[in-house]
C-alpha cells in the first residue's frame, strides 16, 4: 500500500515539529514524574493515581508516535515552491462565490492545517480540491452535498 503523502506549509510543518518535541522532552517527564510519585504511594494493584499516570504516559507515547509518523509523510510547500500563476498549497486565494454574491479570501493549506475559523482551508476540502490549479479569473463549479456552487478566482497571492 502507497503511503499517504501529507502537504503542509513550513508553517504548519514548524508547528508539528515544535508540539512533537515539546511531547518528547517537557510533556514525557512531566508524566514519568508522575508515575514515580504515583507509585511511591505503596500497592500498585490498588493505587488509582498509578494507574492514571500509566494512562496519560501511554497516551503520550501514543502522540508522540502519531505525530513521528505524519511528520516522516509530509511534503512541506516552501515559500519558494508558492506560485501565484494558479492556485496551490501556500496561497491566499480572494475569490467571488456567485451564488451568494460574497467575496471571500482563503488560505489554502495541507489537511492537517485547516482552520475555517481563520480561512485557512484544507487543499482536500471540496472548495480547496475544485480550486487547485485554477488560474485568476477562472469559473470553478464546487461541488457541495447540498447543490453545486460557482466561484471566480479573483487574485492569487503569497
């Protein structure tokens, strides 16, 4: 099985790399500190703050796992690699939805990036799949679950 390239922006690739060693260094003592006071609080089949701290270091561990595992999959767009010719990963991207006469500006990011709330959506989005490699001043249909939407590509940007 081909594994699952993930592209994501030096932006968020230093985010992931900044949590997953926060995990490995302060996050990963804190815990096994906390399983050696746990357990100095005697009977082990008994002792709840034990099993607690065993549960929160395997969800750690868990993390940290995941986390390597993305990381060693991901493709990072550099700011070199943005063109403003058609839309990629990394650029801002003003559009004009025709169905509802807005205008919109998106920054269009790897999956593990998105951020509605922020503009920041996701290249496997529907709008983000019918956008890449779409130039300014192109008509693009999305299609949406409940009906297809048509959008003009207004400007590319870094």
């Amino acid at each position: 099985m081909a594994e699952n390239i993930i592209t994501i922006t030096e932006e968020g690739y230093k985010k992931l790399t900044e949590e997953l060693e926060y995990l490995r260094t302060t996050k990963r003592n804190e815990v096994r500190e906390s399983v050696k006071v746990a357990r100095s609080f005697g009977d082990l089949s008994e002792n709840a703050e034990y099993d607690a701290a065993r549960t929160e270091q395997a969800q750690v561990e868990a993390q940290i796992a995941e986390l390597e595992d993305k990381l060693s999959r991901m493709k990072v767009v550099s700011e070199n690699d943005i063109t403003t010719d058609r839309v990629n990963v990394g650029a801002k991207v003003k559009i004009h939805n025709l169905n509802f006469d807005d205008i919109i500006e998106y920054y269009l990011v790897g999956s593990t990036e998105a951020d509605p709330f922020q503009n920041k959506i996701s290249d496997s989005s529907p709008i983000g799949k019918a956008i890449i490699g779409a130039k300014v001043g192109d008509n693009v249909t999305v299609r949406l679950p409940k009906g297809d939407i048509q959008i003009v590509i207004l400007d590319i940007s870094k």
